[in-house]
C-alpha cells in the first residue's frame, strides 16, 4: 500500500509540474461534458408518417393533427388500403403509419 501512495504522490507532483498535462486532464473530460450534453441530440424528428383516417371525425382530425404538430412527424401520404400502406414503406415514402379505427370520435366523446 505504502509503494502505491508513493507512486500516487510522485504522479500528482508530476501533472501539477507539467501544465500541458493538467489542461489535458481538465479539458478533455470538460469538452466530453459538453459534446454529449448538449451538442448531440438523440431526439428523431421528422418521420415520415402515412395516415388512414377510417373515423373522418373532427376527434380524429385532432389526433392527426397531434401527431404533425409534436415536430416529430410528417405526414407524407394518405392510403386506403393495406396495399397502399405496404407499398408506401416498400417503396421508403413512409417509415410509420397511423391507423384511425372508426367511431374513434365517439369513443373520445364518452371518454
């Protein structure tokens, strides 16, 4: 134990002589810090969302509208079938799709 508290002084002694040393100690983990607070940002943002409103209720309108105002989706295209949904992804026009079930309205009304 006595030769590691040895070796630990010697060091500390070492990087307080060295300024080039000590700024790399203190910079590096700072502008690490930084980097991943604030300048990365792992939110995804603008998908591309196909919509198929089976309800047309102003309920599901305002879902849909929900949807396209949070900033995180795009509505790119409408379908009425399966068949167009799955073309829509095949072809990478949309990458999500949001189906609204009918009587949706009816059911929000009754909460």
């Amino acid at each position: 134990m006595k030769k590691a508290l040895a070796v630990g002084k010697k060091e500390f002694r070492q990087v307080l002589r060295d300024r080039r040393t000590l700024m790399i100690l203190l910079f590096i983990p700072v502008f690490f810090l930084l980097l991943f607070g604030y300048a990365l940002n792992f939110d995804v943002r603008h998908v591309a969302l196909a919509v198929q409103d089976r309800d047309q209720s102003t309920e599901s309108r305002a879902l849909m509208n929900a949807f396209v105002n949070s900033g995180y989706f795009d509505v790119v295209a409408s379908f009425h079938s399966d068949e167009e949904l799955h073309r829509l992804v095949d072809s990478n026009t949309a990458r999500s799709a949001l189906i609204i079930p009918e009587n949706t309205g009816r059911a929000l009304r009754r909460g």
